[in-house]
C-alpha cells in the first residue's frame, strides 16, 4: 500500500533551507498516521535507516522552523517537512526499539488501526 505526498506543480516541495531531504519527501511527507505506518511497514530497513540518518539531524531545526506556522494550516512544504517530522516517529520505532521494519511477531497487515477524523 505505497502512498506518495503531491507536490502542486510550481510548489518547492519543502522549505529554503531543507533542500537535502528532498529525496525523501515523496516516499515519507504522506498525510495520515496509518499511511506514515504502512510505509514504514512495506519498506526495507536499509532505507528506513537512509531516511532516519538524514532525518534525525534535523529534526530539531524543522520544528524550530515549523512552530512559526499553524498546524492545521501550513502552506505545501511546511506540511510536507512536518510530515516528514512525523515519519521520522516511525522510522525512530524501526531503528532504535524494533530493528526491523514491521514489528516483530506482529501480522501483516495488523488489525490495528488509529482512528481520528484528522489528518496532518
């Protein structure tokens, strides 16, 4: 179940400054935190560390930047940077806690499901 995050065409896919991580923004800036979770699922590990190496160093710098805006009404690529934030959750789970992508022992696809009407 890959999700992708849209860029509208002339947007900058994340903010001046964060140009680095935009190799990333497609696969991990997905709205929704199931979607953050299946992708992290249906990914490998040695990606998930790709993004986790080049997320985690600036994971302070985007939320310095990103306190400045809304959160239910950030422009295009603040959304798409927090969101990367949030997946940055995950990828920690898989790096740090899980060692693996999916949670070990746990079945594909888990019955466990966050519902909330928002999606950020």
């Amino acid at each position: 179940m890959m999700n992708r995050a849209t860029v509208t065409a002339g947007e900058r896919t994340l903010p001046a400054g964060f140009e680095a991580l935009e190799e990333f923004a497609a696969y991990w800036a997905v709205a929704g935190q199931n979607e953050r979770r299946y992708q992290r699922c249906d990914t490998t590990m040695e990606e998930i560390q790709r993004f986790y190496d080049a997320m985690y160093p600036r994971a302070d710098e985007a939320m310095a930047y990103l306190e400045k805006f809304p959160l239910r009404d950030m422009p295009g690529p603040e959304a798409r940077l927090m969101r990367m934030v949030l997946s940055l959750a995950q990828a920690s789970m898989s790096v740090e806690i899980q060692g693996s992508a999916r949670v070990p022992n746990a079945p594909w696809p888990d019955t466990v499901k966050i519902l909330t009407t928002e999606t950020l």
